[in-house]
C-alpha cells in the first residue's frame, strides 16, 4: 500500500450537524466507519461526493479503494478534520464519506430470494418495524437482517430515522445491502405483504405462545414494536400470529434489536 500523506482538508474546518452536510443544500449524508465506508464504496446504487481518510484508514480500506465502481478519490485527512466535520462523539475509525441517500427500496421491489452466494434461509422473512425511533436500533437490525438472511427491513415513512451514518455504522455495511423500505401506511403495508403469500407474526410479550411453539409457516413478516410501548394495536391486529420470546420473570422486555436478533435466529438459523 502506499504513503497516503495527511493534510489539512480546508472545506473540513466548520463543523457540521452530524448525517447530513447543511452547506450542499441537499438531502446528502455522512457515512463514517471502516465497515459502512467499505461497503457504501462498493454498491453501484451509491453517488459518493467526498472521501476523507486517514492514512490508517487509507490502508484498511485497501480492496474497497481499488474495487469501488465509483471515480472518487480519497482526501487524506487526519482525525481532527474529520471530527470538524462529524462531531468529535462520532466513531468514524478514520473515514467519512459524503453520499447521496439511496435510491428508495419499494414494497413490490422485495424480491424473494437473495443470490449473495450463501445456503438459502429456511424462510422468506421481512422485519417490520413498528415506529422504532432510534437509528442504533434501526442499524443494529439490519446488522441482524444480513447476518441471518432476512429479505428486508420495512418502517413507516413518519416515526422512524432517515438514512443517516448512526444507521450505517450501526449496520455495520449492512445498509448497503439489505432494503430498508419505508411505507406511508405500516399497517397497510403488512396487508399488502400478506397478499403475497406472507403471514405476519407480531413479537408480543403477552403472547401465550414462544416462537419455538408455534407451527409457522415459510414465509414470514415479523413484526417488532417500538420499546416500551410495543406493537401499536392496529399494527397487532394485522398479525396473524403473536409470539413471544421465553425471557425469565426477572427482566421484563429486551431491546428491540436485541429481540429481532434472537427471534432471526430461531426463525432462519
């Protein structure tokens, strides 16, 4: 790998609100961290803009540089450039790049098998998130998503985060693969999705069955409500089935993506 020299970048000097880059004047977002850079630089649907590396970065993205299918040149930065740019609480592990959102995934687009090269899931799943608010979650699911084989992530268009690098870096590239589809009507939506051929099963805490109990069919929307408040009740009423995890009596919920993880695996694994 070559000597990526650092130097001062001068339109990193006045710092910016944390996602999106105020001075475009467009919806263009911050995506910061080894992983969500890496694979923002490799998904053609991607229009990256800027690219601020440190020279540790610079050599960690090394395949992710010279296999991008985008012309974009990365700027040798040092930490604090960066941190003018991010916000000095953001964890961007030596790397920022300033994109467009992506292109929107829609509800008809889901397609229903994914060719990634890896042994089929046991089932078509989709994860339906039900006004979950914070963008860790949103991230941390699609993390879970990819990891197991879900098809896609689907939120309302109102009460859930835009695509910001909270999401990405949460998703640790996970973004850049699995859909994440957002509905202006959620419960229409799983309606929709159940003309399909999908059934949905909401993860209830008050269900009087456990996933592993229940004779589920092979293709699924699991729905997952916000935390603390849950699945609101028409979205509850949508569902076919309701399931809960077998979590003991001395912890009463999990966090959302806590719960969407556990619940994949006993799903897909």
């Amino acid at each position: 790998m070559s000597r990526f020299k650092p130097r001062r970048d001068s339109r990193a000097e006045t710092p910016e609100p944390r996602g999106r880059d105020r001075r475009s004047g467009t919806n263009d977002v911050w995506l910061y961290g080894l992983h969500a850079v890496a694979a923002a630089l490799l998904n053609p649907e991607r229009r990256p803009k800027r690219l601020l590396v440190t020279q540790e970065a610079f050599e960690a993205l090394g395949p992710s540089l010279t296999e991008t299918p985008h012309a974009i040149s990365p700027s040798p930065a040092e930490r604090r450039d960066i941190e003018a740019v991010l916000g000095p609480n953001a964890v961007h592990q030596g790397a920022a790049m300033l994109c467009a959102p992506l292109p929107g995934a829609q509800l008809e687009d889901i397609a229903e098998v994914l060719d990634d090269g890896a042994p089929p899931p046991k089932r078509r799943l989709v994860i339906a998130l039900d006004q979950v608010t914070d963008p860790h979650n949103v991230g941390a699911v699609l993390r879970s998503a990819a990891a197991f084989g879900a098809i896609a992530v689907l939120v309302p268009d109102r009460h859930a985060p835009e695509e910001t690098g909270t999401i990405a870096k949460a998703a640790c590239g996970a973004l850049e693969t699995v859909p994440l589809v957002r509905v202006p009507n959620f419960v229409r939506a799983l309606g929709l999705l159940k003309e399909q051929g999908y059934w949905c099963v909401g993860l209830d805490g008050e269900a009087k069955q456990t996933l592993a109990e229940q004779d589920l069919p092979d293709s699924i929307v699991l729905v997952l409500g916000a935390e603390g408040a849950g699945l609101r009740r028409l979205s509850l009423d949508a569902c076919d089935f309701t399931a809960r995890l077998p979590i003991r009596p001395a912890m009463e919920s999990l966090n959302v993506s806590n719960a969407a993880a556990i619940a994949l695996y006993a799903l897909l694994a």
